[in-house]
C-alpha cells in the first residue's frame, strides 16, 4: 500500500503527477483539510506537501496528531511556523536552490524591463507614435548597465546568481548580508548603507519576521529619484504602501515586481502606476526548476517514511 501524502496547498495536477506515481495523494485543491477529508483521514496523515507561503501554524498541526514530515515544494518556508513544528518533532523540509536560475533569470528580466522602459516602449511601438515620429518623453535616454551600481539584498544562492548576471553585464556588485562572504563584491554592514550606495536594490532576501516590511520608506528615499527596486522574494519583505507613495511622488524611477503582500491581489494603486513592472510569481516557474524541485520533494518524502533524516531538511527555530 502506498504511503499517503495530504497536498495542504493548491497545486495545478501537472505539477503533482510524478509524486502520484509513488503515493496516494489526498488532496485538499487548497481548501481547509476538515472541509474535504474526515477527522479519520486526516487522523492518519504522517506527511504533507504545501507551498512555503501558506499559513501552516500549531493550530492547523494540531489537525493532523501523527504528522511527521511537512514539505515544501519550493525554497521558501515561511508560511510555516517552525517553533510549532519544532516543538511537535515534525520534520520540515524544502528545495534549497532548486529555482535559484530562474529566480535569477526573472530578476534580471523585470531590471532591464523597468530601467529600460520595455513595456513603454512596446506601447509607443504598437500605439504608431514611434511610426509617426511623436516625441515622448518616456523615450529620453536612459542609464545603461556598465558601471551601474547594484545592490543585492541577501547573497544565498538565488542572490549570487543575480550578482554573477549583473556582473557579466559590466556593472558594480555591493550587498547585504546577515554574513559577510569571500566574494568578489563589496560588502556592506547594513541595509541602510548598500541603499545609499546603489541606483537598483535587488531584494534576494529571505522572508520571515526580521524582514517584514525592512524595506520601507527610509529605504526607498535613499535609492533616490533614479533608483529602483526589484522584488523577488516576498511581498512581505517591502511595505507596500510606502512603495506606492514613493513611486507616485517619484521619490524613486520605478519598480520590478514579481511577489506582492497580498497574492494573488496586486492593488490598483500599484498597478495603475507606470513606473512598474509585473510578473505574477512566475521566478521559479520553468520546466528545469519544477524538476529540480520535484526531486528535493521526493527525496524528502522518500527518506521520511524510510525513518531517514530528510536530506533537504529546514533547521529548527
């Protein structure tokens, strides 16, 4: 009999049929588990596949008394709340760095698309201004990337990837980290300092509570007038309603963002400004870091019910 896995998030049925090859899956499609399974299914389940940001507290644990193993499927794990999982021997476990390329690829992307105006000049394009020579003065010539400064918020391994790209394309590498490593960028001893120095702030930071909102306005006001900020970890990681002033009153150029506070809810206020650029968490979302994932998701389930250590384990809080 096949060992049973509950999947506690919404996940598209593609992505979960290589673990339905190996487990009997009982799947939620993202609703609460009592509302779909009884209390004797739910009695039972010793391992659950979840997406990192959902909300997953002692509570929700408590729903599931022989509950062992909680994998994410993806790098993150901030929704779950270790000290509860911690404190109940559940085992949490994850996919460090399967996503990092991508992650990075769209960092990039979202960069060059805000600095470079792309979705302006994709308008100005199709509108038939260009074809009719109409002066714009979104079109002004804008700074390129050799000798650019940027800044990477959190050097793991999605922001040394980031840092590399950056790099390749002629410009200046600082960071901040909680750890200062032997790279070949300068390093700087805050957040505050690596703002002042940069023109982009690239957020590679993981989320979790010393993070909430760590980007604020006193942040935001040191990029300057020329500055930008590109989000690919979490919404979390900026305060959102600073971000919208500063980009209204141009106290910053522009915005690349690929994660918002409240998903899958961009506000209006942001998305009515043309200074940004969207994507719909799709960092992760390439056919290589789906596989890459799977195989730390399976690893981990595999190595749970063998009684092994997860092998892509998250350390306890």
């Amino acid at each position: 009999m096949a060992d049973k896995v509950l999947i506690y998030s919404r996940f598209p049925k593609t992505m979960m049929a290589r673990f339905a090859e190996r487990f009997e899956l009982l799947d939620t499609g993202g609703k609460p588990a009592r509302e779909v399974f009884s209390a004797d299914e739910l009695g039972g389940i010793r391992a659950m596949l979840t997406a990192g940001g959902t909300p997953l507290g002692a509570e929700a644990m408590d729903l599931f008394p022989k509950l062992g193993a909680i994998v994410c499927y993806g790098t993150g794990y901030d929704g779950i709340d270790l000290k509860a999982a911690a404190a109940r021997n559940i085992a949490v476990g994850h996919s460090p760095g399967a996503n990092a390329a991508s992650v990075a690829d769209i960092a990039m992307t979202l960069m060059l698309a805000t600095t470079r105006r792309i979705l302006v000049a994709d308008q100005y394009v199709r509108s038939g201004d260009w074809a009719a020579s109409k002066p714009s003065p979104m079109m002004r010539p804008q700074a390129g990337m050799p000798g650019r400064r940027i800044g990477v918020y959190g050097m793991g391994e999605i922001g040394r990837k980031i840092a590399a790209r950056c790099a390749a394309f002629e410009s200046k590498i600082g960071y901040f980290s909680r750890t200062k490593y032997d790279l070949p960028y300068q390093y700087f001893p805050t957040l505050e300092a690596l703002a002042d120095w940069c023109s982009v702030l690239m957020i590679a930071v993981r989320a979790g509570d010393e993070t909430q909102h760590v980007v604020n306005a006193d942040i935001l006001g040191r990029l300057g007038a020329d500055g930008y900020v590109v989000n690919i970890s979490r919404g979390s990681v900026i305060d959102q309603q600073a971000l919208v002033a500063a980009l209204t009153d141009k106290t910053i150029a522009g915005a690349g963002l690929d994660v918002f506070e409240k998903e899958p809810h961009a506000p209006d206020a942001l998305t009515a400004l043309p200074n940004v650029v969207f994507a719909p968490h799709l960092g992760g979302h390439t056919l290589e870091s789906h596989v890459a994932m799977q195989n730390c998701v399976l690893a981990n389930l595999g190595a749970f019910f063998e009684g092994k250590r997860l092998p892509y384990g998250v350390k306890s809080a």
